[in-house]
C-alpha cells in the first residue's frame, strides 16, 4: 500500500504544481471566507505532497487563521494565551 505522503513520478508531482496554480488563480478573486478557507487548505497540502513543508507551514497556519469555523484557534487569540499568567 502507497504511503499517503508518497509521490508515484513526475505525473502525480505536476498535479501537485497544477492544484497549486489553480488555487492561486483562484484565491487571486477574492473568494468567500469558506471557499477561501478550502483553496489555502488544498495549497497547503499540495506543498507538503511535494516536500516544501516550510510553505506547507505557511499556507496551511494562514488557512487555520482564516476559517470562520476556527476563531479560537487565530495566532492572536494563542499570543494572549501565552502571555496570561
């Protein structure tokens, strides 16, 4: 069985690149919080597929913070955390 994170050849590492320029097409219109939220979750997951988890990181703290469903989890909200007593 195929590990999850495994990439078979170039075929499956160029659908990886296409997802990522096809959310990025779309994330350039502005979409609704929720689809949004969707397209940087799938950027995300299309860098780490690919072994960039410095921008799979990134991408996926920016689609965390804009969720509408996961306010309690912005990095502001776990700053002030972090500086309660």
């Amino acid at each position: 069985m195929k590990e999850r994170a495994e990439i078979d050849g170039p075929a499956d590492a160029d659908a990886y690149r296409r997802a990522i320029t096809v959310s990025d097409e779309r994330l350039a219109d502005d979409p609704e919080p929720l689809l949004r939220h969707e397209l940087l979750f799938k950027r995300g997951t299309a860098h780490s597929q690919l072994g960039d988890h410095a921008a799979a990181r990134r991408v996926l703290r920016t689609a965390m913070n804009d969720d509408p469903h996961l306010r309690r989890a912005l990095d502001v909200a776990n700053a002030r955390v972090r500086r309660a007593p």
